[in-house]
C-alpha cells in the first residue's frame, strides 16, 4: 500500500491569508438547520416505511383521511 503523501498546510504564493477576511466556524450552521427537513425514524417504523416514497404515500394517506373526517364532523359553537 502506497502511503499518501504528506500535505503541506500553507497557502499558494499567490493567495495571502488577509485576501479572505474573517473566518468563522459555523458560520452558516443556523440557516442550514433552518433548511433543512431532516427527519430520524425508529427502527422498527425505518422497516416499515424504507424509502422516501413510501414515508411521503403514508403521510399524504394520512393527510387524506384527517382531511375527509374533518370535514365530516360537526363543527362546534363558541359561546
């Protein structure tokens, strides 16, 4: 097995570490966060449910069918 070779940590000579201003760790970690729609399942609801296909049928199932007993209740009265 070749073994890699060993990298250097310094910039081009072209490139001067006061052309990149400020650097700060996690910087965009908030807006990430904010983006994205990342959901973990349980084990046990992973084998049931093992694509992203089969999460968005159930869901959009379950949706259907909240939607259709809603509107099939009376509404009730506020005093």
């Amino acid at each position: 097995m070749k073994k890699p070779e060993k990298q250097t940590d310094e910039l081009r000579a072209e490139y001067k570490r006061e052309d990149f201003g400020v650097m700060v760790r996690g910087k965009y970690a908030k807006r990430c966060k904010e983006a994205s729609n990342i959901v973990v399942l349980d084990p046990d609801v992973q084998q049931a449910f093992p694509n992203t296909q089969t999460v968005n049928d159930a869901l959009r199932g379950l949706l259907g069918l909240a939607r259709a007993v809603k509107l099939k209740t009376p509404r009730t009265r506020h005093s």
